[in-house]
C-alpha cells in the first residue's frame, strides 16, 4: 500500500469532483426569458408553471414555493394550528431548521431519538413522547432517505396527530412508490445551493389537502387569503414567496433530475459494494418501504473499535489529505445554544430543560461513527468513483494494519 498523503505520499485524488450547483446554459436562457418576458414576483407565470409542475412530480395536488425550505417549515406548522405553547415531535439529527423553525411558530421542539441503522427518527421511539401539548410529528427524510412512513403516519393516526415531512433533502425520493412530501398533511423541501434541485435558495410546500394549502399560502402571502382583496389581511403573514427567476430556474431541473437520481443510485452502488467489504464501516440502511432515495448525501459509518481505536477524526485527516472530503457533518440539536434561552424572550419553553437531554443512538453517530460525503461525489465517472473507494481502502488498510502511523 503507498504511503499517505499526510505522510507525504501522493494523494490518490488531485482533480475537484463535479461541479455543484451546475450553471448550465439552460439556466441562463430560462433566467434572461423570464427577467424579459414575465412577471419577476407576485402573479408570476414563472412561478405558478413551478408550482404545478413540482406538484404534479411530487404526487401531491397542491404546491407553494418559498423563499427557503425554514420560511416553508414555519408557514407549514402554522397552517397545520401549531400554537403557542403545542409540541412537535423532531428528530435531534438534522439541520437546525427542523427544530429551529418551531421555536418561530412559538412551540417546543421535543427531540426523539433516531434509529442508528438509517440515521432517520426511530418510530418505536415517538408514542411515548407524546403528550396532550402534540401537534404535530416531523419526521426528516435525512440525506433523502425515507424515514418509515408506514409506522409514523399509523401514529399520527391512532392520536389524531398531522404528520408533517421535512423531505427538505429528499427531491425525487420514494416511499412505497409514491414520492414523499405529501404522503401526510404536507411537507417541505429545499432548493437552497447544495441541494439535489437548486436555485441558490427556495423552498417549496406540497399538500392533498386543500384547506390546509389554503392557509399555507395566507402565511407565505402577507396574510392575504386567495382570491381575496390586495391589501386585506386576515392572519399574521409575512412574505415568503419565491421570485419568479428561482422558480424557472428550477422548473427545468424537474426535467434533470430523474438522470441526475440515475447516476447517484449507480455510484452509491458502487460504493456501497466496496464499502461493505471493509471491516469497520458500515453502509447505511433503509426501510423496506423506502422504494427510492434522493442520496442527497452519502451517510457510511465508521467504527473506530475495529481501526485500532484511531478516531474517526484522524480518519477525516488522512482522507481529506487524498483528496476525498469525508466529514463528520451533525452535532445533535439539544446541544446547541440557542435551545437555552432566555425565558422572557422565549417564556413558553419554561421547564423544558434540553442541556441535560442525552439520546444514546444520536450521540453514537454524531460523535463518533458518521462520515459523510457530499451528494456532488455522486456525479462522477466510474473513475471519479474509483478514486473514492481507492481512497477509503488506502486509508483504512493503513489504519488496520499500520495504527502507529496515525498516533500524534
Ligand atoms: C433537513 C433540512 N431541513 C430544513 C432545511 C432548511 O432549508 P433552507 O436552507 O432552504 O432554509 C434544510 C436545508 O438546509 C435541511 O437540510
């Protein structure tokens, strides 16, 4: 095996992975037309053309677009009656806005712990956090990975609970054969720069619920209520609307998408084959009703018992050094700041205390089994693939069976 790069040897990998998010001239003409031809806001063409079209990709009957996947999660909550003082089930292993964008709807994130084999909320988990304040349960598709849809709608069922989907990183992703995002209430998605479809920032909402799409768009639009007057306003709104250039920006991404969800399934493969063959790592698992991921991300996890007891960081080190970006990527939520608060600014989390939570499985990934790796290295040739697994192999035979080599 050949020396290191951190040891001074060749990285495998010199060459930058594909570009992402990708200006193709596609994009340019579709941006100069509208900026020409259309509205640029409010009543825009472009963006009810979006709107229908993700709709319809999306299996839903009704879409809104957002200015950003957080202003959508917060007009969402809203529109599902989450009040001031009511509780939202979340998982602890995701962006902060899944539990942030609760905090603005006035309620209380209450964290349940996730499921180490998919990285996504454990459903086994949520029935005994359920209390008279529950609202709502979101479950986030991680890494466009379905969280189980079956066990967690079956659970809003039986306590009259709306299940909400932050599928935020899940564009295209499928449970059961149906795309996610609408198969509760509603669900969100994102289309800020790293994700799967892009317009820099943006979101969606998508629903079969007609009053519920209703209200979402009163919150996204001022407070206006559709067909109703300009300048009447029934509920506190803001304006969360997508402009017209990000919603033709990403109309024809619709179109590209279905090729894009091709290569990153063919590579993951890839991958995933030659990662199961490593001992210490483990490829990431899914339900059985997860018919289709988005892999907006690539999730492995590193078992730093069988590497000698080398830490996952040092791993991190000596790949980045060959040229492969492997992170460690979430911390778990409760642990941030910002959920302790000041509780006159924030009364109505009195008495929940999240700097003493602890959730075994989150912890175990966060802080010391998850690699990443960004969905842009799933765009590559066969040999931008084989870069990576070369890299992993060199890496982790160096660490199995030469551990000094990594101690200070
Ligand atoms: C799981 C999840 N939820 C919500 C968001 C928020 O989306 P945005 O960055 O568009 O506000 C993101 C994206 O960053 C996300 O990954």
């Amino acid at each position: 095996m050949s020396k290191l790069a951190i040891h001074g040897g060749d990285p495998v990998r010199t060459k930058p992975f594909p570009e992402w998010p990708r200006p193709t001239s596609e994009l340019k003409d579709v941006i100069i037309a509208t900026l020409e031809n259309e509205g640029w806001g409010v009543g825009s063409e472009a963006i009810s053309r979006f709107e229908d079209r993700f709709a319809e990709f999306h299996d839903a009957k009704y879409c809104i677009s957002t200015s950003s996947g957080t202003t959508a999660l917060w007009v969402m909550l809203k529109a599902a009656g989450v009040k001031a003082g009511d509780e939202v089930i979340v998982p602890p292993y995701t962006f902060i806005a899944t539990a942030s964008a609760v905090l603005m709807a006035n309620a209380v994130p209450v964290f349940v712990d996730i499921d180490s084999d998919t990285f996504n909320i454990d459903p086994d988990l949520i029935e005994a956090a359920i209390t008279g304040k529950t609202k709502a349960i979101m479950p986030v598709h991680i890494a466009g990975n379905p969280a189980d849809m079956d066990a967690i709608l079956a659970i809003g069922e039986k306590h009259g609970i709306a299940i909400l989907e932050d599928a935020a990183q899940a564009h295209g992703a499928e449970w059961n054969g149906s795309k996610v995002g609408a198969l509760g209430l509603g669900g969100i998605f994102s289309f800020q720069t790293s994700k799967n479809m892009s317009a820099g920032e943006g979101g969606a909402i998508i629903s079969n619920d007609e009053a519920f799409y209703e209200t979402c768009f009163s919150y996204h639009n001022c407070g206006r209520t559709k067909g109703g007057e300009f300048y009447e306003h029934q509920i506190l709104g803001g304006n969360f609307r997508l402009n017209a250039m990000a919603s033709s920006m990403l109309l024809p991404q619709i179109n590209s998408l279905p090729n894009d969800m091709e290569l990153r399934d063919k590579n993951r493969k890839k991958l995933d084959d030659a990662l199961i063959q490593i001992d210490g790592l483990t490829i990431n698992g899914n339900y059985s009703g997860a018919t289709r991921q988005s892999n907006h991300l690539y999730l492995t996890k590193y078992d730093a018992a069988k590497f000698n007891d080398i830490p996952r960081e040092r791993f991190f080190k000596a790949m980045q050094a060959e040229g492969i970006y492997t992170y460690m990527g979430y911390t778990p939520l409760y642990r941030e700041k910002l959920f302790v608060t000041d509780s006159e600014e924030y009364p109505w989390l009195k008495g929940y205390d999240f700097s003493s939570m602890k959730m075994p499985m989150t912890e175990k990934i966060a802080d010391k089994e998850a690699v990443w790796l960004k969905q842009n290295y799933l765009l590559g040739n066969n040999d931008d693939t084989r870069d990576i697994i070369d890299a992993f192999e060199k890496v982790t035979t160096t660490l199995h069976t030469k551990p000094e080599l990594f101690q200070d």
